[in-house]
C-alpha cells in the first residue's frame, strides 16, 4: 500500500511525522484550526488516500492512546511505563478473551497482527471497544463513518465529509489535548476533503496484503496508474450497498434522489442492524 512512509519518501519529506501534504509535524496536528488554514501543497493531494492502511492506522491510533489513559501524557517516563504496560496487557487480554479478538501482537517474521478485519471488528462493535479501551465511544464512531464512507465506493458530498471530518478533528483533541495526533488522522481529518475533491485520483484499494512482493507490485501499479487519470478512474472501489451502510455515513454521500428513495425503502425493509458483507481474501471488504 501507498503508506506515509512511501509517501514521504517520494515527496522527500524525511520525518515518518511530518505531514507531506502541509508540512506541518506531529507537534502541530492538534492545532486543528491552523492546521485547517495551512498553506498545501496541491501536487502532493494526488497520492489519495490509502483505505485499508487509513483502517489500520486509525484502529492503532486510538489503541496506543488507550494504553496510556491511565497516565493521560504523550510520553511515559520512569513509572508511567509500567502503568501503561499493564494497561495494554489488560486490554490485549480482554479483547482476546470477550470477542476472540488478538490485538497489536508481533507475528512472526514481520509486522503485528494488527491488519484490516481487526480493525473493522474493532469499529464495529464500538460498544465493546469502548467498554475495554475506555475511550470516548463516540470518538470510536465518528472515526469510523468517517472509514466507511472513504470505503463505500459511493460519490462523497465533500462539503458534508468537510465539516464531519474537521469536527472529528476537533473533538479528538479536546477529549485528548495530551495525545499528538498521528499523522494519518491529521491527513484524513485535515486533508481528506482536499484529497477527495481533488481526486482525479479515486481513493483507491492500493494493495493487497498477501505478500510483500505483491505489495511491493501493487505499489507500482498505483503509482502507474496514478500518472494516468484515464487509467485511475477505472479502478474505482466496488459500490457498497447503500442498506449496509449505516445512517450517518449515508448522509455524508452524494446520493441521487432515486438512490435515496430505494435506500429508504430498503431501511423500512429491514432491521436496523448493519449487514456484515461476508469476507473474502481482499480483507478491505468488511466494515
Ligand atoms: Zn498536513
């Protein structure tokens, strides 16, 4: 997948920390009204942005500030480390034990097992995640329409996702002033509208997660593709249905009135639970 640090690179932005579209770092991102005013650079929006990394990285967010609650500060020194080591044993602990759920262990060879289906599983059953992370529940929701509607496949309403987007934003920050936000919430949360009205560029399925050579092949695909719009616009994300999607995140699309009219008698239809599509080998399809 295009991720910060592919990004970076090719935008010869050296810190993983700092923010390729604006400039700004780590230290600046909780500033949300200078960070909103910012001068970008528009060249730099046509790198879009990754879905299922965006998943990942926002599941990862909210975990590693939840390990740190019970100190609420950025950095644990001296005896602050413990607590939040305990913390984080009780919560990969819980989430295993209450829904099957291992969360950010190391596998083996690379990475952790931190990939897409978790992190969907995660937001999904926000009620749960709360109840073990401590964090905001509506924190956990906000961020996932937000994942939902990037993924639907469907046209956004970008001055509705703008306002959604910048809210979120907001809200992170005075729930947890002591937390810096992460770059790819700044990018989503700041720069997401930009990216999607900006986009010639879809945002796009960049990778598939199998394997690195695949990855490291889908990588010059996107890059490929991404030097020719014709080319892009063809690889759209697949339509979710709108029936599956919940209320809010349809609300932030751009429906035609038919659209809306099957959509609502669709909803008379059925219950008011969120249909689960069944998985499949490309783990980007669930939410
Ligand atoms: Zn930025």
């Amino acid at each position: 997948m295009v991720d910060g640090k592919v990004c970076n690179a090719l935008t010869s932005t050296r810190s993983t920390q700092k923010c390729f579209i604006c400039g700004a770092t780590s230290k600046d991102f909780n500033r949300i009204d200078e960070m909103i005013n910012r001068a970008i650079t528009t060249e730099n929006l046509e790198f879009g942005l990754s879905v299922l990394h965006g998943w990942i990285r926002m599941f990862e967010c909210l975990l590693h500030l939840a390990y740190k609650l019970p100190i609420k500060k950025w950095q644990a020194r001296g005896n602050d480390k413990e607590i939040v080591l305990e913390n984080k044993t009780r919560i990969q602990k819980e989430f295993r034990k209450r829904c099957g759920l291992i969360v950010d262990q190391p596998k083996p060879g690379f990475g952790n097992s931190n990939d897409g289906n978790t992190a969907r599983r995660f937001f999904k059953d926000a009620e749960l995640s709360a109840e073990i992370t401590k964090i905001d529940i509506e924190l956990i929701k906000k961020i996932h329409i937000i994942m939902i509607v990037v993924s639907s496949g469907h046209a956004i309403d970008v001055e509705k996702f703008r306002q959604f987007a910048h809210d979120t934003a907001r809200y992170f920050v005075e729930h947890y002033p002591w937390y810096n936000m992460p770059p790819t919430l700044h990018k989503y949360f700041i720069h997401g509208p930009a990216i999607i009205s900006s986009a010639l560029l879809p945002i796009e399925h960049y990778s598939r997660k199998c394997s690195r050579d695949k990855t490291n092949e889908d990588v010059f695909n996107a890059f490929f593709l991404s030097s020719d719009p014709v080319i892009t616009s063809k690889r759209k994300l697949p339509k979710k249905k709108l029936q599956h999607l919940p209320k809010e995140a349809v609300d932030l699309l751009k429906l035609e009135l038919d659209q809306i009219q099957s959509h609502i008698d669709d909803t008379n239809d059925e219950s008011d639970e969120e249909v689960i599509l069944s998985s499949s080998d490309d783990d980007d399809d669930t939410y």
